[in-house]
C-alpha cells in the first residue's frame, strides 16, 4: 500500500483511522485527519494504491469533513457488507463497515471503535500475556528433593530449546473469521444443542455461499453452514405479496432492509400486508421499503436547464508543502475545494492532480496556456469538453 506523499491536514482528536482489513496490504493502517479526501485504488496517481486484483485504477473516493465519512465508487462497484454501491453513487457510513474492492477490504472510523472486533478478530492490537513470577524455592528444600526440582528444571529446559508442535487452530475462531472477510450480514460462529459448529448469516448471492463452502472444506473446519441469501429472503417477500394479491418486484438491499417496487393503486394494503405476521416471521427481513411506480395524472414539468458556470483557466498547480491550484486571475484554491466550472479538487499528487465532476467522473488537471492578447476581445470559451484528460464512469 501506498500513502499519500503530501498530508496536510492535523490529526483528528477523535483518533479516526483508515485500516486496510483484507488482501495483500492487510493490516495497514493510516491515521486520518479532521478534513480529508483520499483517492483509493490500484492507479500510481492514488493516495492509498493497492495491488490486489480487481481494484480499479480510480477504485473510490474517501471524504472526512468533521467526523462525518462519506464513500464514492468511482470507476468499479464497492460492496459494503452485502450492499453494491454502483460507480458514482454515494453512501454515507456511520459505522465501521466492511468495505470490499476487488479482492482487497478496507474499513475507516475512530480508532477505538468496539465494531473493530469483529472486522479485526482478536482486534487490531497484540496482547501480551502476564509473565508469571518464579520463586526460589531450592533454598527451603531438602537435598533429595533439590535433586528433584533440578531434574524438572533441566527437563524444562531442554523442552524449551526443542521445536514446539504449533497449537491447533480454534475451529470457532477460524469460521468467525471469515464473517468480515465473506461481508456476511449478522455472522455468527455459534455452537448448537449436539454441540457442532454453525455459521449463521445472510450474503448476497448463492455464489458466495458456495465459496464460503469450500473455504470451510479447504481448512478442514468441522462446521454447517446456515446461510441465507439476499435472493432467497426477496423470494420469501415477494411470495407473502403474491398471496395478498400484490404484484411486486423485490430487491434484498443489505442489513435485512428489502425493496418492493410496482404499481401500488392501493398503498394500504401494501402497508397491512409489510406488516403482516407472515412477514414478519420471514428470517433475515428487518424492514420493508415501498417504491410506488403508479405514474400520476399530471405531467411534471421539466425544470429549466441551470446556467452553466464559467470554467476558471488552470493557470499553476502547485504541489509540496501548500499543495493548490492557481486560476489564471491568481486565486488560489486547496485539496477539497470547488473549482468553478470543473468540479471539486480532490489530490495533488507530484505527478498528478484530479478534480471531481458533478457527474461523477474523474478529471485529470492539467496546466493551460493564457490567452493570446488579440483574444482578449473574443467570446469566453468552454471548455469543458477539451481541456484535461477525463477518466468515464464504467456503468
């Protein structure tokens, strides 16, 4: 993993830090500042790059404004637990949570957050074990039995400098483990009534159940498997609506909360049959979210087209220990500020600088030459369309 080279913000009081919690940089952790932006993925240009497959080269965009985190994906999706979150959608987290990219995992939030447990099994930090103390009981003892006690002492050594067996994995501790590794929904290790193993939970798709499968099968872990599925719970949904004479297409969404969208003339009887015992008896359904498609009487007005803000002219970008951008009329502007006409200014880097657009894509800054003064007359030009190198939103 790679941190950024220029960290200008202080760090937080609150001991906020950004942990990378699987794949090949695991363990890796970066304090965080009260104000950051940082640019995640596999591309040298990112603030924290990371090798493993399947990371974009502008994976994610991470923001702290006042404790407050809020994640971007930007050129591939990010799975936080069982949740997509598709390329230029935002999501806001209050927790620490899973966050997958590719093959890699990272999670950000104070740092003595207790929800670290269970993404860091055993927690973030070693734990060092009490040293007994030793007392010299050879000078009360009889001789016979000091020939004895230095008998023990001399087998003890020599166990001590012969090569231990390592101690056998616990079973319990291995299949929770695998809970932040899988992004399983309410994982639990547990113990059943003829004492064997269980591990309960909900993951997205019948894929990852069977990875999951043959993980445990590949680390000889003596345990069953009692995991739903987001399809199997937004089938159990959709077949209560069925029965109440509802037609609806459903959508498990993550953390128990399931879509249902259609045309719904009569919401009450969508609302009786949400809150119905059937329902409710459905394992792994917390709420039910209505999306009425029924379209109104009335046809909507388009709103009218906003005015287009004037490009400012990159004039400088200036790196080091006040890295900025310098508009053509010399102000200036930091990382996490709005460049009018371009969109927000994420990184500067030695090689490189990016802007957010509104739209979600990725800009490339670049220095742009002042005008000649026989186009000091000339109309302003846009251009959006021809200046920088833009990096397209895959959908």
């Amino acid at each position: 993993m790679s941190v950024a080279r220029d960290n200008q913000s202080e760090t937080s009081p609150a001991g906020n830090v950004l942990r990378v919690v699987s794949g090949l940089h695991a363990g890796a952790v970066r304090p965080l500042g009260l104000r950051e932006m940082i640019l995640v993925g596999s591309g040298d240009d990112c603030d924290m790059v990371l090798a493993d497959a399947g990371v974009a080269s502008h994976h994610a965009l991470l923001s702290l404004v006042d404790g407050v985190f809020s994640l971007r994906a930007l050129d591939a999706p990010l799975h936080v637990g069982t949740t997509m979150v598709h390329p230029g959608d935002p999501v806001e987290l209050d927790r620490v949570q899973r966050v997958g990219l590719g093959d890699a995992a990272i999670a950000f939030g104070a740092e003595d957050d207790p929800a670290w447990e269970l993404l860091v099994p055993g927690g973030p930090g070693p734990r060092v074990a009490p040293t007994p103390a030793v007392t010299p009981y050879l000078r009360r003892l009889p001789a016979v039995a000091a020939v004895a006690v230095l008998s023990l002492v001399s087998l003890a050594i020599f166990a001590a400098v012969m090569p231990s067996k390592p101690a056998a994995p616990d079973p319990r501790e291995q299949l929770q483990r695998l809970v932040p590794e899988y992004g399983i929904d309410d994982g639990r290790a547990n113990v059943d009534f003829q004492g064997g193993l269980v591990l309960t939970g909900t993951v997205p798709d019948a894929a990852t159940r069977e990875r999951i499968a043959r993980r445990i099968a590949d680390d000889n872990i003596d345990a069953k498997l009692e995991l739903r599925t987001g399809d199997d719970i937004a089938g159990d949904v959709s077949e209560i609506l069925r029965g109440q004479g509802i037609t609806a297409r459903t959508r498990y969404l993550g953390n128990g909360d399931v879509e249902v969208s259609g045309r719904f003339e009569d919401e009450a009887a969508l609302r009786a049959a949400s809150f119905s015992r059937a329902m409710r008896e459905v394992k792994g359904v917390t709420r039910v979210i209505p999306v009425n498609m029924a379209e109104s009487s009335a046809t909507a007005r388009a709103p009218a087209a906003a005015a287009k803000p004037v490009r400012i002219r990159v004039a400088a970008i200036v790196r080091g220990a006040d890295p900025h951008v310098l508009s053509g009329k010399g102000d200036k502007y930091p990382v996490g500020a709005e460049l009018p006409g371009i969109g927000t200014l994420v990184s500067i880097t030695e090689n490189s600088a990016h802007a957010l657009r509104a739209d979600g894509g990725l800009e490339k800054l670049a220095v742009e030459a002042a005008p000649r003064p026989e186009d000091d007359a000339a109309e302003p030009q846009d251009f959006s369309n021809v200046r920088g190198e833009v990096t397209p939103l895959r959908m």
